[in-house]
C-alpha cells in the first residue's frame, strides 16, 4: 500500500487482499496505513501458503526502500490502484 508515487509504503500479509486493502483504503483499520494515508495497492504476491508469504513479507520489510520501489515499478510503472484489478 501507498499513500501516493513514491511515498510511504507499508507492506503486510492477509490472507484476503481485498478485504484488506478495502479496510485501508476506507480508514477502517487503525495503525500506520491510516495515520499515513497508505490507501492505494500499488503491488502485491500472491503465494499458496501463509507461513511462506509471512517470510516474504518480513524479507522485504527489511530491504531497503530503492528497492521496494524498484520491485512496484517492475510490474506497475505508473503507480497505479491496483485496487480494482482484484475484482
């Protein structure tokens, strides 16, 4: 999630992304997406199993941030909702 093209980026795990990114696109969950605005899907992984996206998750929590973006732009250039595409 982000608040907009290269702002703040906060990573997380759920097993229903679109529920989720609902709650923060809407403001429903308190915490960090809310307090920065983080309501557009920029990116997301898909993966079959909760303790492998989990690790996934911790991994690049701890990359650094040129590398996040580097990972969104691959696949969405233009910072794109990708809010929409979940449905």
């Amino acid at each position: 999630m982000a608040n907009r093209p290269n702002g703040t980026l906060y990573t997380g795990v759920t097993s229903n992304l679109a529920a989720r990114a609902y709650q923060h696109r809407t403001g429903l969950t308190d915490g960090f997406t809310r307090d920065h605005g983080c309501t557009q899907l920029v990116w997301f992984e898909i993966h079959d199993d909760l303790q492998e996206a989990r690790r996934r998750e911790l991994q690049i929590k701890k990359w650094k941030r040129d590398w996040k973006i580097e990972l969104i732009e691959r696949d969405n250039p233009q910072w794109k909702d990708l809010f929409e595409t979940l449905f």
